[in-house]
C-alpha cells in the first residue's frame, strides 16, 4: 500500500492511524488516536528482537498544547514495556509538520534497554485532516485545504523528509501510569476534535460558534458530517466544548 512509501525510518514506523474528527463521508477507520512501532533495541543488553507499540491519542498532539509533557506507556512485549514522552513544544513542533526522535525510558521489568521512535509530523497531519476523507490515496499530495503554512505543506508532501525538531526534548518517567483523567478543558477539546481544516476551524472563528450542548450531541448521534467517530466524548466534555464556543 501507498503508505509504505512513508514509513523511510527503519527503526520506527507510524502503523495505523484515522481521523478523530469526523467530518468527512468516509469514516470506515476513525480509531482516535495513531500508533507506533518500536522496532529497534537502541542500548543496552537485552538483543533480542522485540518491537512495542504506543498510541497516542489525536487530543493530545493539539495544535494548542495545553501540558507541558505528555507521556505514555507501550503495550507490553517480551515482558516489559517502556514510557516515551513529548515536550509541549515538541508537539507544536508536530503539528507544523517536523519529524521527532525519541529515546524511550528503560524497560519496566527484565533487561535495562530503550528503543527509538520517529514521529513524522507530516503523517500526523496526514491522519488528522485527510485520512477520514482519502484513506490512504492522497498521501504525499498537495494539500487541497490550506489554512497550514509552507512548513506543513512540505511536510504533508514528504513527511520523511521534514527538519527533524531540536526541540529539548522531555525526559520520559519510566514510573509513569496513565491516568483515566478526563479532560474537561473545552477550547483544548475544541482544538483537538473540531479544529480541522475540513471540519470547523480554529475556535476564535468557529463556524459553530453559539452551539449548544444538545445541538453538538444530536450532530454527533445523527453522524452529522460523520460527527459519530466524536461518540467518545463524554456528555460533560461536550458541554465543556459548548461553553468554549459561547461568544
Ligand atoms: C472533507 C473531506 C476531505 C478532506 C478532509 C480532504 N479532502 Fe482532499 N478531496 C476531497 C474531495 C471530495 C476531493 C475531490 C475528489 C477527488 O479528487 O478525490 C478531493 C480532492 C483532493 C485532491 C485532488 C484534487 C486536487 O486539488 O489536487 C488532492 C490532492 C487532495 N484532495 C488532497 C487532500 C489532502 C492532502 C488533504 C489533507 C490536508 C485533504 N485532501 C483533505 C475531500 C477531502
């Protein structure tokens, strides 16, 4: 398929991924969220060939990030699994298209090694605003909705070839456990879910500014624009949303 020919990074690849905001016609795959691989044992003794797997959901590679680190744990392989972490300005740096390298923390139990990971932020622009609408068929092409800069464009175009950030990059805890906090922070749900070029654009100009609660629930539950794949969201992250967007 097309999207091998993205995936340049031996060590790391983006295997899977879909738009959270549904506003296309085509929502066969709206997992909210994009995935990576793991593929090579960076340091230390354990040698056996092993891969993990994080996802990271699209609400948190906001173009408005709101923490200072996001963090999250692999799925477990041979045993163990190991913690990566973003730094805020590393995920502004995705969104405008530049490629990360992360070191993983060390494992969490048996043999002290990490792996490396690439995030190309030309796929994560990819995923968010024109997976749900192209699946994989427009990958590599001009952006048709340009509300991004050059530096997006470029990205979008050839995500492999992208500055990579020289962002400080945040220090993975390797204790760390995800939380199932949910965020109740309305214009950081807003940027994250509705945002997208295709869909509403930025808050401050939202074509759905005034929207209420059981407007923006009854779109999702007629999959409005295809607003179903937004089913996730909770009734207060909804109202959350609805008071971000009174003027
Ligand atoms: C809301 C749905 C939707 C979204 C989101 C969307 N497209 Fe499209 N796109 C279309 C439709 C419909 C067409 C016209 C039919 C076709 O050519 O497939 C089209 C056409 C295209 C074309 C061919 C025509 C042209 O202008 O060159 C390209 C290339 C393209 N889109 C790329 C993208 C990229 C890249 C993105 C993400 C930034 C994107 N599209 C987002 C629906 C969408």
């Amino acid at each position: 398929m097309s999207y091998a020919k993205n995936v340049l990074v031996g060590f790391c690849v983006l295997v899977a991924s879909a738009l959270q905001c549904g506003c296309g016609s085509e929502n066969e795959t709206n997992a909210p969220a994009i995935k990576l691989t793991a593929s090579t044992v960076a340091s230390g003794a354990d040698a056996t060939a092993h891969v993990h797997t994080v996802t990271i959901p699209f609400t948190d590679i906001s173009p408005v990030p709101v923490a200072d680190v996001y963090q999250f744990r692999s799925e477990v392989s041979n045993g163990h699994s190991h913690v990566i972490a973003l730094s805020k300005q590393q995920v502004i740096d995705l969104n405008n298209g530049m490629r990360l390298a992360l070191a993983s923390s060390a494992a969490n139990s048996g043999t002290s090694h990490t792996h490396s990971w690439s995030i190309q932020g030309g796929s994560v622009l990819y995923e968010k605003n024109c997976y749900n609408c192209h699946s994989n068929d427009k990958r590599n092409h001009n952006p048709m909705n340009v509300s991004f800069n050059s530096s997006q464009i470029s990205a979008v175009m050839n995500p492999g070839s992208a500055p990579l950030s020289t962002s400080t990059p945040a220090t993975p805890d390797p204790n760390y456990s995800p939380s199932t906090a949910v965020s109740l922070d309305g214009s950081a749900l807003y940027a994250a879910n509705c945002s997208a070029v295709a869909c509403h654009g930025p808050l401050a100009t939202s074509s759905k500014q005034n929207k209420t609660y059981n407007q923006i629930k009854t779109a999702i539950t007629n999959n409005s624009g295809g607003m179903s794949s937004l089913g996730g969201l909770t009734d207060a992250q909804l109202q959350a949303i609805a008071t971000a967007l009174i003027k």
